[in-house]
C-alpha cells in the first residue's frame, strides 16, 4: 500500500475536499474493518472511524511521528477499544452477540457464511491476542509499530501474534475452514 | 536431512518471526524438500485466511466533508445562539410592562386661574346667596 504524503494531509486538513476524498478512500476500509472486528457492530465501528478522521483534522501535521496510516490505526485502534470498555457493563461478546446476518460480510453465500465463521473465531481469543491479531492482520502494522501502540516488548508481541494465529488456526481446522 | 520441519515453525517463518539465520535455514530445507515445501505452501495460506474478512459495506461513504463542513457546522451554531439572543431581547422588550410614574399631586403644576375667570365664578346667583347669609 502506498503511503500519501503528508502533503495531502495538510491540504485536506485546509479544506481541500479532493484530498479528503483520496484520503478518506484510502483508510476507510482498514479502519471500518479494524473497529468493527472490535466492537461487533457496523454502526459503532463508523462512528469509530469517523472520529478517527475528526482526529486526523484536528492534529498538525508536524506533529505526525511516522505514517499516517499507522497515526490512524492507533487512532482508531483506542477509539474503538475505548467504546468498547464504555460498552462493556451493557454487552458480553457471545454467539446471540455476534452479528448474525451474513449480509454485513463480503457478498457470496459460502464465502459470507466462512467469513462469519472467521469473524467468530477472531471475537472468542482473549482481547490480549485479538488486538494484536487485529493490529497485524487488519490494521496492517509491524510487529515495531504493534510493540509501540500497546507499549509491550516486541517478544511478547510476537509470541502473542503466533499462539492467535495458532489458536484460530485450530479453531478454523475443527470447523473444516482451513 | 531427513527431519522434516515442524508445522509451528514453519507458521512462525510465515509470520516473519524468525531471526535471519533460521529463516535461511528453513528457506534451504524447503527448495530440498517436497513434502516440506508443500507444507508450508498449506501453512502460507492460513494467515491470509484469518485475515481475509471483508465487510460489505466497505466502500460506504457517509464522512462529513473535510474541514469546509465542520467550519460550517460551527458557524451554523453561533447563528443559531445569535439568533436566540436576539429573538430573547426582542421578546423582552414586547413582554416589559410601560413604567408608571406616581408624583404627588401637589408637585404637579397646576395651571393657574386668569381674573376673569374667578369674576365669572362671582355669578348673580352666588351674589345673592351670600347677601342671604348676612
């Protein structure tokens, strides 16, 4: 993935409606993804991103410490897990908890319902290793910039990604998807 | 060599958590080994599985238009708080009753009676009434 300036960062952040157009394509998946495998629900993992670019608009460019894609992921990564914990008391991740319908994942019916089974999986690791899982995986970060975000030494970064990977591989192996 | 690789190992070297030596070492042992190499073409596939979920709603788009809309969403605020200001002061001022002034009635100027006035209050009648009285 191409990285975008900081240039057009500055210009979106000035009001230029055709960067904000190239940069909000450009994240918006990998966030609506990230938050959403987070919180459980689309419309939560929206609000997640939008606030996410409400952030970007807000910060100076100066003030960037690397990508911009990974200022985003982090952004949206503590968003969501912030909603997450105001949520918490109200919900409990469990099967009447996950989204049922199969519409929200990418068209196809055997390839939604292997989805479904994949996003379950994902939702029943431990937080600890599902947000790492997501971070590699679905916010396409370095196991450095993973290490940096969660603040914990990149073995236990690695060590964590490998048993998640494992565990879902086994998982998906029982449920005759890999 | 005879041992094959361990399929965790190899999940590892897909996962790029090996150090550079092992990982050469694995990459060795793989274009030696058939049963290997079909292996960790199995093992390449997992993490692309797990990673591979996608929302249909991807490509939606419902962001607030840059910063133009946020700006105007502020001006619209502090038109709407203007506008509240002066609606309240212009109802205040229909609502205020008119102010009602007491003076005592000896402070206020009384216009004063001309001679001829006071002769004609002096009618015959009156004349004739106080003659009676003497």
């Amino acid at each position: 993935m191409n990285e975008l300036g900081l240039g057009r960062t500055a210009k979106a952040q000035n009001g230029d409606q055709k960067a904000w157009n190239v940069l909000f394509r450009k994240y918006n998946r990998v966030l609506l993804r990230l938050a959403f495998l987070i919180l459980g629900s689309l419309d939560q993992a929206r609000d997640v991103v939008q606030e996410t670019f409400i952030k970007l608009n807000q910060i100076k460019p100066k003030h960037f410490e690397g990508k911009i894609k990974s200022y985003l992921m982090v952004i949206a990564h503590r968003l969501a897990l912030k909603e997450k914990n105001r949520l918490k008391p109200f919900t409990k991740i469990s099967e009447e908890h996950l989204p049922q319908n199969t519409d929200l994942f990418i068209d196809d019916q055997i390839k939604a319902e292997t989805q479904h089974q994949i996003y379950k999986t994902i939702s029943e690791l431990s937080d600890e290793h599902r947000d790492i899982l997501i971070l590699k995986f679905y916010g396409e970060l370095s196991y450095e910039e993973i290490s940096k975000t969660l603040n914990i030494p990149m073995g236990t970064v690695k060590s964590r990604i490998f048993y998640a990977v494992k565990i879902c591989k086994n998982k998906l192996q029982e449920k005759r998807i890999l | 060599m005879t041992n094959h690789i361990d399929e965790d190992l190899l999940l590892k070297y897909k996962l790029e958590l090996l150090e550079v030596n092992d990982a050469k070492r694995i990459e060795n042992h793989i274009s030696e080994c058939k049963t290997c190499l079909e292996k960790s073409i199995e093992v390449k596939n997992q993490p692309n599985v797990i990673g591979g979920i996608k929302l249909n709603e991807e490509n939606e788009f419902y962001l607030l238009d840059g910063k133009k809309s946020i700006t105007t969403e502020w001006i619209k605020r502090a038109a709407i708080i203007l506008i509240g200001f002066f609606l309240g002061y212009l109802t205040s001022q229909l609502i205020r009753p008119n102010h009602v002034v007491v003076v005592e009635q000896n402070l206020i100027p009384q216009p004063q009676k001309t001679v001829l006035e006071n002769f004609s209050a002096c009618s015959d009648e009156n004349i004739w009434r106080g003659s009676k009285n003497f």
